[in-house]
C-alpha cells in the first residue's frame, strides 16, 4: 500500500455496469513527509474519505478485495484513513481530531 | 486506475481466439491537467468509447472484470467515459455534452 | 497490453515442467512510431509469430488466459499480431500482405 | 520478493472492515548492499517484525497469500525476517543473534 | 519473464509458515546482451539453479504457477535455466555445457 493525499474527484457516468455505485477520488501518492509528488492514481473509495485526507490505498487485484470493490473492473481502492504515521521514531502526520 | 486520451486505434486479425470482438484502442494517460505524456497502452474498449475522448482505464487482472472482457488475455481495459473531474476545487476537465 | 517487436528468440531447457511446449520470444516494446526502446520482455508466443514482426503482447496474470498458457508460470505472453495502428488519425504502421 | 528495512509504522482505524487484526509497517527497500532509498511501502507484517529490521517482503497478490493477509485488501506484506544474505561470495549482512 | 544472472543467496529463517522449503535467490536483471544493472529482484529457486547462472525468472501472480511456488507468497520465481538466446540473428549468449 502507498500513502495518498486526496485532491480531487472524478465522475464517469457512461461505464461499464459494474462500476455503479463506486466513487471515484484522485490520489496522490506522498512521500514518508506526506509530500505529494506528481503523479496520481484514480481510485475507487471505500472508506468514505474526503478531499484533502490522508489515505492508504492498494493497487492492483488487491483492490477488488474489499467488501465494495469485489469482482470489480477496479486496480486502485482506497482501504482506510490514516491516523497518524511515525518514520524512525518521529511522528510525521496526525490527523485532526 | 488512470485518465487517458484516447489517440488511435489498432488492428490484429490473427490472435488469441479468446480476443474475438475485442476494439482495441490507443491510450495515453494523461496527467491531472488532461495533458498526455509519451507512454501509451493498448486498452479494449469496454464502454464503446471514441477517438479524442478522455477515459478511464484499469490495468492488470481487474482489466478482466468487465462483461467484456471476462477471462480474456487482456491487461487494459477502458471501463468509463470520464464527464468531469476536478483537483483542488477547480474543474480541469468537462466533456462536451 | 503493450506493441512490441519481436528482436530475438530464448531457448531454455531445464525449467519447470508447466513451460514444456512454449517458444520464447524476445520483445521489445515500442513506441507509437514503432520505435523500440532499450527494454525488452520474453513472451511466450501463443500465435506463431516469427522475428521482425510486430505484435501486441500482455503482461502480468492476463498473461495465463490464452488456451496455451492456461495455468503456467508465464507473465508475459503474445497474444496478436498487429495489422496496422494508427495515431491522430495517421497510419503509423501497416503489415505486408 | 524484496528486501526492505522497516523504517517505521502507520496507525488507520477508520478502514474496510477486511483489514481489521493487521498491523501496517513502512518498509524502504534497499539496494543489495543494505542502503535504503527514498521510495517506501507500507506493507502488512506477517511475521512479528519490528522497526530497524530488515525484512523480504512481496508485493501483489502474493500479499494475500500469508495466513494471515488471506482475502484482505491487502497489496504488500512482510513475510520473513532476513537473517543474512551474500552477493558475489560476500556477506552483505547478518542479523545480530 | 526477463533473463536474469544470479548475484547471490539469501536465508531467512523466520517466516510465514508457507515459504517453508523455498530457496530464495537474489537476481539482477540483465540487458538483451547479458550485462546486469543495478536492480536485483529475491526470487524462488523452482529449478535447482545456482549462483552465476543466466536465468529466466516470472514476477506477480505467475510466480505461483509452478509446482513449488503454488499458493505460496512469492512474487518471483525462477523458472527456467537459460541455455541461449539471440538477438536479431547474433547469439548473445550460450550456457557451458
């Protein structure tokens, strides 16, 4: 899993029927700062989590795993909301209470 | 997965049998602001998509979760015609209705 | 999937005993423009291709869903060969008849 | 399969209920002499690992193949401790007993 | 499947319960003309080959495809002791016999 900082949304209304009901976020993946870099990835949401979030989200077959995304057309998933993270033993995010 | 435009088309007559009926299309994934890069991938077309549109695809074994596409020798898959996605509160992208 | 040129070809004999029966082939992807690059792929050949041509090729588990790479180790397989793309509304590559 | 060193940990409580037990770890794999880069992943521990250690972890739907990543949406994981490797006939590294 | 030059061993003694038996080996990657890079790769030893010897090696979900390595969590496997290969007609490589 990566680390991803949620900054937009996507909407796809012509798609393929397995799709409905799935809503589509724009991560970015950060660094172990939480910096985002430039690249990106759509990913389904699984979690209810909202623009500007810090999130984990899985690639790949991995993704069709949760209860939401099963045996879906779907390679990205957001699977929870991160908390807080700590790198050698200082805390780099926390999320407000 | 990822946005792309898509660019072109491509034929193959002799292939798999499991390809039978399969469009293929030409993708370049684009970045947050819609521009293509230099990479591209072969994607079916799941959704009846045309050239110059932007679209959703999946890679990897959820390319096989579509109608379409079930057990196919397939690893890209265009599931959705994107209508609009934003980054930061600004839209970047609307189709033309 | 992937355009590719077949460059080469990969004997091996001492392997698993699931690989018995396959040809190895040596791709390397191409550009839009049919230009390889300096990385390449063995494929297993699952439509009689032959060196020079040009071929559309899947990677990863989409690799195993041809009739002969049913349920062996292979995580890259031919699965076409190319009649013609075009980009732009520009054909960018046509097979001799 | 790569080998990382666990550089730190990630606490989400709010997550799809299939990730619930799983304790997340952020590994930063190394180059064959031990030395970390910058890119890093967090991966599910399977083995009881902690931070400094260096670990093999896989990535993919081998994630979900440990007893205890079984169906979780889950896309890398931590499944051995290292003890030593060697490259050309050299140590490399060796875990203190 | 890429060709890939044996570089080392590595040993792992604390581990999920299904890698038990494997042998695990670090691979680098080489050109189509035999020469290693930097990155390297732990694969499953599923044919008995040993330090120095030119491999081709499956990554992702077809590392499972062979007897050995079957719903174990390994995303690499070595599967083939490479005998030659050729690159537009030249033989870049022939195994000692």
């Amino acid at each position: 899993m990566l680390i991803g900082k949620i900054v937009g949304t996507l909407v796809a209304t012509q798609k393929d029927e397995k799709l409905r009901g799935l809503r589509f976020m724009v991560v970015k993946p950060v660094d172990t700062d939480g910096k985002p870099g430039s690249s990106y990835v759509v990913a389904a949401d699984a979690v209810g989590a909202g623009v500007d979030e810090y999130v984990l989200y899985a690639t790949g077959s991995s993704a069709r795993q949760t209860v939401l995304t099963d045996k879906r057309p779907c390679d990205a998933v957001i699977m929870a909301i991160v908390d807080t993270w700590e790198i050698d033993g200082q805390e780099k995010y926390r999320k407000n209470a």
